[in-house]
C-alpha cells in the first residue's frame, strides 16, 4: 500500500477547504498512477490530479484533486480527522 496518513497542517487545512486537495504521506517509491488508484480504490471517489512533492524531512507527500467538491472533507471526516 502507497498510502501512509493524510498530512494534516494548517496550510493543508486550507487547501482542503478552499480548493478541495487532500494531502497524502505516500511510500517514496509511489507513482503518481499508483496513488491515483488507491485513493479511488480506498475512498470511492474519483481524483482529477495528483501531484507530489518531497517534504523537507524526505517524506514523500501527494496533493490529491476530486471531481466532488466535498469529496476531500468527507474522507477526513470519514477518517476522524476533521
């Protein structure tokens, strides 16, 4: 599995909510691809784009786009983050 947690900062709260993106810890050897099916596979819900990034302390984070607009909100919420 690609997917370790959501990466919850304030910065990644806003995105949330103004731009629906949920952003992902991901395995460092995970594809774009790769992460685009788990997220739908995991959560149901369909995903326009996925970006990824390094973070500064070499975590791998993927910025995750839906086509729903609450489609980020609801996972969170599923998960008992928000």
């Amino acid at each position: 599995m690609a997917l370790k947690h959501p990466y919850v900062t304030e910065k990644a709260m806003m995105m949330l909510e103004n731009e629906n993106k949920l952003q992902v810890l991901v395995e460092r050897s995970a594809s774009k691809d790769g992460i685009k099916r788990e997220v739908e596979k995991a959560f149901e819900q369909p995903v326009t784009s996925v970006r990824t990034m390094m973070t500064m302390k070499g975590q791998k984070k993927a910025v995750v786009s839906f086509e729903n607009d609450n489609a980020a909100e609801e996972i969170l919420s599923r998960l008992g983050v928000m």
